[in-house]
C-alpha cells in the first residue's frame, strides 16, 4: 500500500460502520468517550496497568468488555465480539442510523449525574448527594446498559443481541423500557432526596 493509499484509508468497524462525524454532545464526557477509528475492538488489555489509561480504549471495545463481565461470556472475548456485532446489526436494521452513534447518545443519555455516599457523623450514618466523576458515570452506563441485556436475555427466546441492540436503542432515545434509563433515574431520585 502505497503512501497516498494510506492516507485516504478510513478504519470502519468490523469493516461497516465508520467512526467519522461521530459528536459526544455531553461537553463533560467528551474526554472520556474515545472514538479511535479501529476495526476490531480488541487492545489486548494494554490500558490496563495504567491509572485512568482505559478512558483511552475505544468505547465499543469497553461495550465489548461489559458484555463479558460474567456468566457465559466471561473472558470469551470472540463471543462478545460476536454478539456485539450482531446487536449492531440490529440497530443499524431498526434504526437505519450509524450503530457506533446510537451507542454514543445511549452512553451520554445513560450516565447518572449523582449518586449518594454514607457519611458517618457521631456514631450515626447519614446517605450524602455526590457529584460523579465522568469516568464513573460512562462505567456505570455501560454496565447498566449490558446487565439490562443480560435479564431480558434470560430464561427468555429472546437472544442475547437482539437484548442488547433493544436495550440501546431504548437508551439513545431515553425511552423509559431501557434499563439504564431505570436505573440512572433512579440513583438520581435517591440522590435528589438526600442533598
């Protein structure tokens, strides 16, 4: 391949979906969102020694990961990698839109903004409203996204894919069906209550 070649190369996701024009609209989750073009979602856990290195990682690569947190999928990356494909597909059927750009709005729409503490005062233990760090809120989406998937999947003929594709699609258009709306509404409520 030649100089010129290269330069006009685009990385497109599994060969489809592109990450170009992509915008993360949160202003505070822009820095944490990566939106590195690459093609398969697969670093080989290079972030991982390093403090704060995973907001680096491409965030369907950390999707990728989240799926096979545990049950079936634990550590079998090429089976995530798979069902995280065909969740795409899914979306890009349903929606008609870029997957990679409905899985941003879905991660923006997701992340709670506060959560609660314990604070202990005198022997008693009071539940304190916290600020989250955006890190955090983009972990917690992720993983609510994920585990929303993993119940509707379960002891259900609904497979796996069509779970997740379901679930952020529900979650990029903040439809109260998405269990990551749930939950994020939810932690809020509670922290709302305890300011």
């Amino acid at each position: 391949m030649s100089k010129d070649e290269k330069a006009h190369f685009v990385f497109k996701l599994f060969d489809k979906w592109s990450f170009e024009g992509i915008d993360v609209r949160d202003p505070g989750l822009k820095r944490y969102i990566s939106l590195k073009p690459i093609e398969i979602p697969h670093s080989g856990g290079r972030h991982e020694h390093q403090r704060f290195m995973k907001s680096n990682v491409n965030i369907v690569e950390r999707l990728l990961n989240n799926v096979m947190r545990h049950g079936r999928c634990g550590g079998k990356k090429a089976k995530a990698t798979g069902i995280v494909k065909n969740a795409f597909e899914i979306i890009h059927l349903k929606t008609g839109k870029n997957p990679v750009e409905v899985l941003v709005e879905a991660v923006t729409k997701a992340s709670p903004c506060e959560d609660i503490t314990r604070v202990a005062y005198g022997g008693v233990v009071y539940p304190v409203s916290v600020d989250l760090a955006p890190q955090r809120r983009i972990d917690l989406a992720l993983r609510h996204l994920t585990d929303g998937a993993r119940q509707v999947a379960f002891s259900n003929p609904k497979t796996i894919d069509e779970a997740l594709a379901d679930e952020i699609i529900h979650a990029g258009s903040r439809d109260s069906k998405s269990h990551a709306i749930k939950k994020r509404d939810e932690m809020e409520r509670v922290a709302l209550a305890s300011r």
